[in-house]
C-alpha cells in the first residue's frame, strides 16, 4: 500500500483551501460546505487527482481554519492587502490565491501554536499544487511580511 501524499494537517490545509474557495465561488453558508466536506468529500481527498491512498485529515483543524477564516475576513483582507505588490489587489488575486491567502492569514493571526515557518511553508507548498505561475512567491513574500507583524519574536521562515 503507498504512503498518503499528505499528513493529517497538510490534508486538512488542501481541502480547507478548496472549501475556501468554494465558500467563495457560490457565496455558500460556511457550515453547509464544512458539513457538506466532513460528510462526503474528506474521505476521497484525492481521488480527484487519481491518488491513492486518500490521507486522514485533522477534520478538527479542517473545521477551524475554514470557519475560523470565513469569520476573520474583514480582519484578514487588510493585512494581506497591505502586503500585495504594485499592481496587485485581492480583486486580482482570484479565488484559489485569496484562500490560500486567507487561510494562511488566519493560522498566523490565531493558531499561534503552530509555528511561523511551518504555516509558510505549508501554504507555499499548497500555492505550488494549486496555482501556475510564480504565484508561491507571492504567497511566501505577502504571509513573511504577516508574520513579521503578527509575531515579530518568531520570525519568518
């Protein structure tokens, strides 16, 4: 049997991402997506894409940073916001790098025991499987810059 691609916590990031956007996409209830992923989507996380085995997912973890970002919006925005490059705006973004980004946000502004370096990653790696382009740079330089306002003492990745 092959090992899953994705431990528990970077499952449960990949199908928050895409709840995110979802959530999005179809201006849905961020509890009816939550229950409509916990029932039937995170046990077939990557049939998708045509892996096997599907990874076990922190369903807790899943649950708060989807509805802990769907809350935290209006908080979120302006932090990443200020921290998009000329010519960059959230409009820009599109909806898979604006979760990524809310995401990521989120888990750096309120999940302050899950260190800096391992969200930045995570979320770089996660820009990688979702996004062409050089869009993982942007992540990378716009989630250093968060964390360096959000927790200064940790430092960034």
């Amino acid at each position: 049997m092959k090992k899953p691609l994705l431990n528990k916590r970077r499952a449960a990031r990949f199908a928050a991402v895409q709840a995110l956007y979802q959530i999005e996409l179809n201006n849905a209830e961020p509890l009816d997506v939550v229950r409509e992923f916990s029932e039937h989507r995170l046990s077939k996380l990557l049939e998708p894409l045509g892996q096997e085995p599907s990874p076990e997912v922190d369903r807790d973890m899943f649950q708060r940073v989807v509805i802990g970002t769907t809350e935290a919006i209006a908080e979120l925005d302006p932090l990443i916001a200020a921290r998009l490059g000329q010519g960059w705006s959230l409009a820009r973004c599109g909806f898979m790098l604006r979760a990524c980004l809310r995401a990521a946000s989120f888990e750096l502004a309120k999940c302050t025991d899950i260190p800096v370096g391992v969200v930045i990653n995570e979320y770089i790696d996660l820009a990688k499987l979702f996004l062409p382009g050089n869009e993982a740079s942007l992540v990378n330089a716009v989630l250093d810059g968060i964390a360096s306002e959000l927790r200064p003492k940790e430092g960034a990745a």
